[in-house]
C-alpha cells in the first residue's frame, strides 16, 4: 500500500510522478466510498472517479445533470475513505465562465481531490458565446501549435489512418455523440484556468485534459487523429499533464499521439480507456501510455452481476450470482474500522 501522505501538496506528487513510471498507472474508477476502499484495498495506488458512475449511482444521468453540490460531497466522502491521491472527473467543470471554473477547481481540491479530468465537450445548453474564455489570449501555448493546419499530419501519419473496414468495425464499439466540442483556444483557456486555479492552492494539479475527438458522431478515422493531434499538443502546452483520448484504441494511432505528445513535452501522458478492441495493458505499455482508465466500466459491470442475480432470482431461485467471488462481510466491513 502506498505510504500515508501527508498533504495535498505530497499527495499531487505522488500522483503525478505515477504518470511517469515504466508501467501504466492503472485507474479502476470508482462511484463511492466502498468502491474506492475497495480499489485501494487492492493496492492500486490512486483512485479516480467516473462521472458517468458516479452520476447513475445518484440517481442522474450523465454530463452534468448531477448538481455540483452533490458531486462535491461524493468526491469529499471518497476522499475521505482512502489514503492515496484521488483525481476527480468533474466533465467540463460545471463552470461557464473563467471565474466559476476556478471556484469549481478551488471547491474540488478542498474536497480532497488532487487532479482532474477536464473535457472538451460542451455540455447541453452551453453556446459558443462564452467572450471571456473565446477572447483571451493562451499565456503558455505557441500560437503556431495552437491552431495546427489540417495539413499537419506527416505522411507516415496519414499511412496510419488508412485502416481497412473491418478493423474499424473490430475496434469500433465507442460512445458516439453529437455535442460539439469547445472551440480549440476557449479550451486552451479553460485548462491554463484550471491550473492557475491549482497553483493558487498551493498543489500541482494533475490535469487530464480529455478530447473526445474520437467520439464525435460521423468523423473519419483521419480526421479523428489529425483533431487529436492539435487539441492534445494545445493542451499540453497550455499545462494539461496528460492527454486522454477516449475512443483511441487501434495500436498505429496509438502510438502516434504518444509520439506526438511527448514531443510537445518528453513526460506528457498518454490516457487511454480501457474496454472492448483496446490493446491488453501490457501491449499499452510498449506502445508508452502512461495511463489507462476504466470509466463507468467498473460500475455498469456491477450492475450487471445486479441484473443476473434478479434473473437467477426470478427463475431458478438460486443463489450462485449472489455468493460466487462476493465479498466476504467482515472484509468489506473491515475497509471502514479505523
């Protein structure tokens, strides 16, 4: 188990310094106390949270139809339950503007939280009218990389993307949607927001600075990449520590933006979800990513060993869903006696 620590501050580091090892640091995200007790019980040393999960086990759909309060008071009372670094996915920060994004990154770290997920899709109801985050200048990003043509893959790069039909078909089992995502520079603001909002409390905020390039509805396989690139480089440059891509999981693309990324910057991460057509995380490894999560994955799994043990209940009236590799009560209880 990792060694107590002590302050936010020591426990920014640590998680930062897990996105820089030779192995990923594996993120099975968790819902509530007991699923976080549970993660660290197994020795994994950090915790994350879905939003997704998180939301579904409140009782509300996901993208930000939880009420930040009660998002708040998740993440305190999982904070609270484990020892190691947790990082919060908070969507797009449940903030419209630069001053409700720092409250939201202030109000989160108070809960205990030492790094975040950040993404780039705009919530529903949110218009691209936001003047304070579209007409301010990115302080740490060179404005040449800022904007990327869409010229900027090389044609190694463009070889990459000309995947046969049936591996798109093998590997793509994605979330596909149709919200837009923010405009490259308004995002490019939000994160340097974010982490001037870390900095003011005193701690390294580990940043996940998510694209859902891959997830957007209707967009080529090249166009996905050649959108990651930009957006991933930009971030990064604006003080993201790492790049997640959602929806990336054939190996050559892979290994492209890790290659592309860590030019940016030689420790920037590479976030890869784990689930179906995604490399084992050994072959993630060779290939340098840095971090693999699971999102609702571990959560929507638990529901359903729920929906077999109705079933089981409902026709045979056994109970082998029930007790098969449940477990033991005084172990689970256990996690809570201190």
């Amino acid at each position: 188990m990792t060694p107590d620590l002590i302050t936010p501050a020591q426990k920014a580091s640590r998680l930062l310094e897990l996105h820089h090892g030779d192995y990923p640091l594996v993120l099975i995200n968790a819902w509530d106390a007991a699923s976080a007790a549970m993660v660290e019980h197994c020795g994994l040393p950090a915790v994350a949270t879905s939003s997704a999960a998180l939301a579904n086990a409140l009782g509300f759909a996901d993208g930000q139809h939880l009420p930040w309060a009660q998002m708040l008071e998740a993440v305190a009372r999982i904070c609270r339950a484990v020892k190691v670094p947790v990082t919060a996915d908070i969507e797009s920060g449940f903030a419209a503007d630069a001053k409700a994004l720092e409250t939201s990154i202030r109000q989160i770290i108070q809960a205990g939280a030492v790094g975040v997920n950040l993404e780039d899709v705009m919530p529903e109801g949110v218009e691209f009218r936001n003047s304070e985050f579209r007409n301010s200048t990115p302080q740490n990003a060179d404005p040449k990389n800022a904007d990327l043509k869409k010229t900027d893959l090389t044609k190694t790069d463009l070889q990459k993307t000309d995947l046969k039909k049936t591996d798109l078909q093998k590997n793509d089992s994605s979330i596909r949607h149709g919200s837009p995502l923010y405009p490259l520079a308004e995002q490019v603001a939000r994160i340097q927001t974010a982490r001037r909002a870390g900095d003011a409390a005193g701690i390294h905020l580990v940043i996940n600075a998510r694209t859902d390039a891959y997830w957007q509805a209707g967009v080529a396989p090249a166009d996905a990449l050649r959108n990651t690139l930009e957006r991933g480089q930009a971030y990064l440059q604006a003080g993201a520590d790492c790049v997640f891509v959602p929806g990336l999981r054939h190996p050559e693309h892979i290994q492209t933006v890790v290659e592309r990324c860590q030019h940016v910057h030689r420790d920037a991460a590479v976030n890869i979800l784990a689930g179906p057509g995604v490399p084992p995380i050994p072959e993630l490894a060779k290939l340098r990513v840095k971090r693999v999560s699971y999102g609702s994955g571990p959560h929507r799994a638990a529901m359903g060993l729920l929906r077999r043990m109705a079933d089981e209940a409902k026709s045979s009236g056994t109970y082998e869903a029930l007790t098969e590799g449940a477990v033991p009560y005084e172990e689970i209880n256990g996690l809570f006696q201190k």
